[in-house]
C-alpha cells in the first residue's frame, strides 16, 4: 500500500503549503516505467551497476567517483533520466550519510515529478527501519520549498518517491514521512512573514490543527497571562500592538505514560529588538525565524501520535514580537516572572529568555520528569559554534545525554557547552534579583544560567539554535532558508526518552 502523509495546513491559514505534504511514498520490487529520474547507488570502490551503461573508467573520466553526495546525471532519449548517486566505500553508509546522498539524488533529479532510487540496496549494517527513514526525509526535505507567496515558479513539485528493492522497510517509510512532514512544518512556520503569522494567528492554527494529530490545545490570551504573573512575555509584549499568546500544546498517550517530557518553546515572531534597536542590516530579515524553537516544538508533537510515543508531551510555546514604541519595556524597567522573580531589563533584545523563564515556570510546576527548550537564543552560540551546530546546556547529565543521542540519530547537531556557575554572578543587578544580561563575553553561558534559574531541580536540557535555525544555501537535506532544526531531534527525544534517574 502507498504511503500518504497527512495535509498538514488548514484552508483557513497556509504557512506555506510545502511540496514535501504531497509526495507519495512507495517500497517497490523495481524500477518500474512510471519513474521520470531513476537513481542508481554507485560506491567508489565496487561494481558499478549495469544499468548505468558506464564502466568505471567511463565514470572516472566524467569525474564521478562515487564519494557520497556525489551525483551524475544521465540523460536518455528515452525515459528515465539515469543519475548515478554516490555512495562511498562499500558498507561504509551511516543513516546521516545515506540521508545526504538521498538528498542529493533529489536535487540531482529536481525536475522530475517522480523519484525511483535502489539506494537501499546499498545499505550493509544498518538498522533498515533508520535507514528507509533516512532515504525519505532526505529526498523529501531537499526539495522543499516555501511557495506560499509567489505568483509565478518554476519548481516542480515531488510527488511521488519509490524507494527500490526488499531491504527497505514500510516502518522505516511511516517514520520518514512523520519526520519530513514535521520538519516542513517547521520550515513554514519561520518562512512566514511576520504579519501573516502573528502570535494570535500562531494560536489559532495550532486550534485548528492541533486535532488532527491527537493533540489538545489551549491558547492563553493577554487578560490570562496577566492572572498567571507571566510578566516575561508581557514585558516583552509591551511595545507592540500585537497581544501575546502563550499556546500549551498537549500529547497523551492511549496508556499509561513512561515519562512525562516538558518542551519550552521561545517564540518571538519578529524581533526588532525592542527599545535596543537592532542594526540596520539583513539582521532584521532572519527575525521572522526568531519563533523557530517554538514552531520546531508544535510541528515535533505533530509526528507523536502517528509514530506511537508512549511519554506524555507538554508544550509551552511564549509566543510575542519585541517591537520598540511609547509602551516598550525600557533598559533599567524591573519584570516579574511567573513565581515572583524579579528581573531588571539592561538589554531589550535579549527578551527570550524572558519569555522562555515564565514557561519553564509552568512546566517545573506540572511536575514534569525533564524539561528541554528550543531557543534561537543567542547570538553568541552562532559565534562559538558556527551555523551546522547549536549549543547544548543542561543541569544533569542524563538528559543532556538524550538530547546527544537524539542529535545522533537526525544529524540534527548539538555541543555540549559548560553550564559553569563561575558566570552567574554577571547576572547579579542591584535593583531586583537578577538581570537579564550578563557581561561581554561568554554570552551563551549567561543566558543558559539565566534560565536555570527558573528549572530548580527539574532536570534540564537547553538547545540554543541561533547558528542552526537557517542555512544560506542549499546543502544537503537543508535547504535556503529556515531549516527546521529541532522538529525531528525533539521528536526522536520524546519516542525515547526515560526519566532520568533521581
């Protein structure tokens, strides 16, 4: 039977109606007459398949030699286009590998409407319900694009994917296909202008989708978070005549639960940078994605239901944009966060983890077994590690462990940073109990601390994903543009995770 994803954007709002919701997804037993572009698997070392019609030294001399991500394209007069994709030496494939060569098969054949690729067959040693997930959400995520708003386009749309030979496993095609789907969710959200996707609006699609997946939704509006004491998000909110919405996003298993997992969003859906004016540069232009960490963790709990996660999920999304007017927050203004810790304002434009302080409040006081947050937090952290990577914090160990191997298994990269207490003092302030910025350097680790401080002894994970949240060209998987990150790792997380041990 095909594979169908789910159409995951209501009539009533399209962030963007990605071509990754539309591909059909089939294990076939060849290639069939039906395929436009045909992928063959070739390694550096071994046989090259006959139906390529070259010889290697035919394939050397055109300059392929079969190193992964490598791709020849073929053309026939008769259909399907032939592209060689390299795969590496022999049994050397990894699922991040096998997705990169997936990835660049799709973009190699980016105008045919129909993919077959054997790429399974060259698969020696993996687990084939990772690896058939691997060679979807590779294919599908490459060549998602953002379409939404424009009138005229020449991309073709992929819609259908056969996945050639016995090896490759219908679990492994479900999984994928969660996992795409999720990540282009994702994509979507940040794409979005942020007049088009407000945190009312945000609310609002996650009512009306939020069913569709097993999830239970409730929206708190301004007079709400005032009755809760969430004065981070109003603090922040303050300035613009958008209210703030915080959405609390809910997964339950049909049993008992194994564990009860808490992810806190930060989602700031554009972000001037307040009274702290931001510089006049494409800095602005990426602020759209400053919600990504909140739209990662809503498009994550999209895929639980469907992938059978046995953890209770909570998501507390901190949705607002930090806009400078007559009403903003000033440098020097003192907030009190949900619990009554006050918090002198010294930068505008470090407003995340405002926000984020009052939902990791709400979460610690559920009872949660952990808590990670998703949080496009600091620039710093794109410094220290560049844009492949983002910076990972936690108080224990066990769960910061989690997050690694869910890291591992999507490609999706994390480093772990030291949460060194030494930095604390920089938050100190003279005026309330702590501020909100802390000295000139090491600015990952103080906005890490700054959170703790708000966790207690709930064990805690924190994913900052400045560098990671968008890419400035194609590569790979990850396409230009917003990339996602964290859909897929939050998702991997919550199917595995236990309760760290007391």
């Amino acid at each position: 039977m095909p594979h169908q994803p789910h159409r995951l954007i209501p009539a009533s709002f399209t962030p963007g109606p990605s071509l990754t919701l539309r591909t059909r997804v089939e294990i076939t037993p060849d290639f069939g007459r039906s395929a436009t572009i045909a992928g063959y698997a070739v390694s550096s070392d071994g046989p090259v398949p006959p139906a390529i019609g070259l010889d290697r030294a035919a394939l050397t001399d055109a300059g392929f030699t079969g190193a992964v991500g490598q791709t020849l394209v073929l053309t026939r007069a008769s259909a399907p286009t032939l592209v060689a994709i390299g795969v590496g030496g022999q049994g050397q494939l990894t699922t991040a590998t096998l997705r990169d060569a997936s990835a660049a098969f799709a973009r190699a054949g980016r105008h045919g409407r129909h993919l077959a690729t054997d790429l399974m067959s060259a698969v020696s040693g993996l687990d084939p319900v990772a690896a058939s997930a691997a060679v979807v959400e590779g294919a599908l995520l490459a060549r998602y694009r953002y379409l939404e708003l424009k009138t005229k386009t020449t991309e073709v749309p992929l819609e259908a994917l056969d996945l050639v030979g016995s090896t490759a496993h219908p679990d492994g095609v479900t999984r994928g296909l969660a996992l795409a789907r999720a990540t282009a969710l994702a994509r979507d959200l940040a794409a979005a202008p942020p007049s088009h996707l407000t945190a009312t609006v945000f609310g609002d699609f996650a009512e009306t989708l939020a069913p569709q997946f097993g999830l239970e939704v409730s929206v708190f509006d301004k007079a709400e978070l005032i009755d809760l004491g969430c004065g981070g998000l109003l603090g922040v909110n303050a300035g613009s005549i958008e209210e703030p919405r915080m959405i609390e996003v809910r997964y339950r298993p049909s049993g008992q639960p194994t564990g009860h997992l808490a992810l806190v969003g930060k989602g700031i859906m554009y972000d001037s940078g307040g009274i702290a004016l931001k510089p006049g540069d494409v800095t602005h232009l990426a602020m759209k994605m400053d919600m990504s960490g909140a739209g990662a963790i809503f498009a994550a709990m999209t895929a639980l239901a469907e992938l059978g996660c046995t953890n209770a999920v909570t998501g507390y999304l901190m949705c607002t944009d930090n806009m400078p007017s007559g009403s903003a927050t000033a440098m020097g203004d003192v907030l009190t966060i949900r619990g009554g810790t006050t918090v002198e304002v010294k930068n505008t434009d470090a407003e995340g983890r405002l926000v984020m302080a009052d939902g990791l409040v709400l979460a610690t006081e559920e009872g949660v077994d952990a808590i990670v947050d998703l949080a496009t937090l600091t620039g710093a952290a794109l410094v220290s590690l560049g844009p492949m990577m983002a910076a990972l914090f936690g108080n224990e160990q066990g769960i910061v462990d989690q997050v690694r191997a869910a890291s591992d298994l999507t490609d999706e990269t994390v480093w772990q940073l030291p949460l060194d207490r030494r930095y604390r003092n920089q938050l100190d302030s003279d005026v309330a109990d702590m501020s909100n910025l802390g000295g000139p350097f090491a600015g990952a680790t103080t906005a890490a601390l700054f959170l703790a401080d708000f966790v207690g002894d709930t064990p805690w994970a924190h994913i900052d994903m400045c560098g990671p949240m968008q890419s400035d060209s194609d590569d790979s998987w990850r396409t230009k543009g917003p990339t996602g990150f964290g859909a897929r790792l939050l998702v991997e997380l919550a199917l595995g995770f236990r309760p760290p041990a007391s």
